[in-house]
C-alpha cells in the first residue's frame, strides 16, 4: 500500500511540474504584444470624423462611459475637436499600454486605418468628434482585443453632455462649414464656451434637429455612425481559448522541455527509492 500510493504521488508531482510550467509558457506568450490593425469606416453620408484617438489599455481606465459626465479632455475632444488634452492623460497613465492618433479627418464614406501593438488580452478604446454638432462623437468602450482574426463593431453616435445642442455654426468648429460646403457668416470657433455649457452625461445622441444652422439634409445621420474593425496581424498569436501561441516561439518550448525534463528527473528518483525499499 505504501509503495502504490508513493507511485501515486510521484506520477501526480510530475503532472503538476508540467501542467505548471505550460500555464507558465502560455501567460508568457499571451503577454506577447500584437500589432493590430485597426479600420474606422464613416457610415453617415454628411457628418465628418475628427482624427480619431485609439487607446489600448487593461481594465479600470476609460476614456468614455455612458451615463457618466464626460472628462475635461473628452469634453475638449467632442466640442472642439481638441486631441491635445486626452492624449496628455493616456501618454502617462499606467494603464495604458499604447495609443495611436490619426492624422486626418475620416470623411463620409471614407476610412482610414491605423495600426497600434499592444497586447491581446488588453482593451481597445476610442474617440473622435463628429465635427458638425456642438459636442457630438462616437467611438469604443473597452472592446477586448482578439487573440487572433479580427472582430468589428458598428458604433453609434454619443452626446458628451458637455455643450447645448445649439446648432449654430457660432459654436463649432470651423472646418464643418468648409468641409460640408455650407455658407455662413460665422466664423466659428475652437473653444468652449461657458455659456452653452450642458452639464450632462455621455448619452445616445439625438440627432440634428435643425436648428440655428445645421439641417438634417446637410448634416443629419442615422446609426450607426462607424463600423469598427480591429484585426490581428503580423506576429504569433496565441491560440483563440487557450493563451499558447499557435507555433510557439523557441524560448517557450525551451522553458517546457526543461520543465517536462526536470518532472520526469524527479518521478524516476521517487521510482528508484521505491524500488530500493522493495528489494529490502
């Protein structure tokens, strides 16, 4: 009896060393950065995109949440089409691995990609200005990133709360009214106004009401605003469900040989002291 169960014991201590070591291999090649390959595709026909922020991170950081009142620097993003202040809050937050801007508007019916490294088992956020209303956005909220393929999300249109709806040119952004083609007598501006100040929270956004300036012809949409798509590409991935990379990089099946060698090492050591005490 006391032979069996030491044989016993021996087989479960090798089962654990290597279970152990390739949960430990698996962590290390899940922690492994992917490059992503993220498309924002406008689907409205008159509302442009502001260059758009994309920020990876893991949990307890949002750049947006509904039904909270939207950050200073989401509120400078949604009215003025102001990047400035949030990328200062995620270029030195710890919870953020990496983030990406764009460079340019993303015109109705247009798409721009941009390509962040991070890794998969992050979250992907984002923002950008619906530049045609007073403080109107869309975006993501913590979608996780795959380990591999590619995952894509139809997005609607938020209000940040954070301005009156007015629809006066007077209160936007300049570039609306020489991007959509419509005249004005107002210039426009790049800073808020604490007169038009909401004090709300990040909502649905009710769309153009036409208003002071804006029509719904011009300027109007239906959701969803933008189609999402964020693909993996470019390194080893790990496995969908299991964390292993698909190939395994050499250091990791390197790490499970010497942790296999090390189990067995022991389980015949366990075998020899039995036998010993047998033949006694």
């Amino acid at each position: 009896m006391k032979i069996r169960n030491m044989l016993k014991m021996g087989a479960l201590g090798a089962v654990i060393a290597v279970v152990a070591g390739l949960m430990l291999g698996g962590t290390a090649a899940a922690q492994e950065d992917v490059t992503y390959n993220v498309t924002i595709e406008n689907l409205t026909d008159s509302q442009p995109f502001t260059p758009p922020v994309i920020v990876a991170h893991s949990t307890g950081f949002d750049v947006f949440e509904t039904g909270e009142a939207a950050s200073a620097e989401l509120s400078a993003l949604a009215e003025n089409g102001n990047n400035d202040p949030l990328v200062g809050v995620v270029s030195g937050a710890s919870a953020v691995s990496a983030y990406v801007t764009g460079d340019g508007p993303i015109m109705p019916g247009a798409s721009a990609t941009l390509t962040i490294q991070a890794p998969s088992g992050n979250y992907l956020s984002a923002a950008f200005m619906l530049i045609c209303t007073n403080d109107g956005f869309s975006g993501l909220d913590s979608l996780m990133l795959p380990a591999s393929g590619s995952t894509t999300v139809d997005a609607m249109a938020y209000d940040a709360g954070s301005e009156t709806n007015t629809e006066d040119f007077a209160d936007m952004v300049p570039p609306c009214q020489d991007i959509i083609g419509v005249s004005s007598d107002d210039a426009g501006t790049g800073m808020s106004d604490p007169s038009t100040a909401e004090g709300g929270v990040v909502s649905a956004h009710a769309g153009i009401q036409g208003g002071t300036d804006l029509t719904v012809a011009d300027h109007g949409w239906s959701d969803p605003v933008v189609r999402i798509t964020v693909e993996a590409s470019g390194t080893t991935l790990p496995s969908a469900g299991t964390g292993f990379s698909e190939g395994g990089s050499t250091a990791t099946w390197l790490l499970y040989a010497a942790i296999a060698g090390v189990a067995l090492v022991g389980f015949g050591g366990a075998l020899r002291v039995v036998r010993s005490r047998a033949e006694d």
